[in-house]
C-alpha cells in the first residue's frame, strides 16, 4: 500500500488542464479533459480512467484515455458524452510506466462538473 506521500509524490506528476462541459444544438452534453505530464521523464502505456457521477456520487457514465508515449510537458485529451444524470466527475485511475517502474494513483475526489459551454 502507497504512504500518503508517495501517493502525493505520484499526483505531482499529472496536472488536469482541462474539465469542462460543451452542450451540442440538440443539447447534448460533452466532456472534455486534458491530463497533462508534468515529470522531466516520458511516460508510456499511460491509460486514464474517468467516472461521471450522478448526485448521489453513484457512477453513470465514463471515459477513457490511452497513449503509448506522453512525453514531459506533453497532454492526453480526453471527451466522451456526458450522461444526463451526471453531476460530477472523478478520476478514477491513472496509469503509467516509467523507465523504472509501472505506476498507478487514484481514485481521487470527486468535483463539480466544469464550465458549461455553449
């Protein structure tokens, strides 16, 4: 098991640029997000996993980002449709590998949906 500051030390090394909602003309709705890698090393099979949140912290939805390679200071963007009872977002998982060892961190906090965009 991870000590809280390994954990922290891993969280370091992602940084989320982006969390917003875009509704379509027919009013669907859109989730976007970006992770970003903040080490000064490449990560490979990176994978994100992302849980939508009904009010009741209940899971409704999902999404999922894959790279082969993320290089420092370079971004995965993510999007998928947002459920209509989704109220929130949680990064369930983040996993990685580095030259010396494969990494995972999560689940995190869970937190409002992010701008409405339209």
């Amino acid at each position: 098991m991870s000590t809280a500051m390994e954990r922290g030390r891993r969280r370091g090394r992602w940084m989320p640029t982006r969390c917003q909602v875009e509704r379509g003309s027919a009013g669907e709705r859109t989730w976007r997000g970006a992770f970003a890698n903040r080490s000064g090393g490449a990560f490979s099979d990176v994978a994100v996993e992302i849980r939508f949140l009904d009010r009741e912290g209940r899971p409704v939805g999902g999404a999922l980002g894959r790279a082969e390679r993320l290089a420092p200071g370079a971004r995965l963007d993510l999007a998928a449709p947002l459920p209509p009872q989704a109220a929130g977002v949680q990064v369930w998982a983040l996993r990685w590998r580095t030259a010396d060892a494969r990494e995972e961190a999560g689940p995190y906090d869970q937190w409002a949906l992010g701008l409405l965009q339209a």
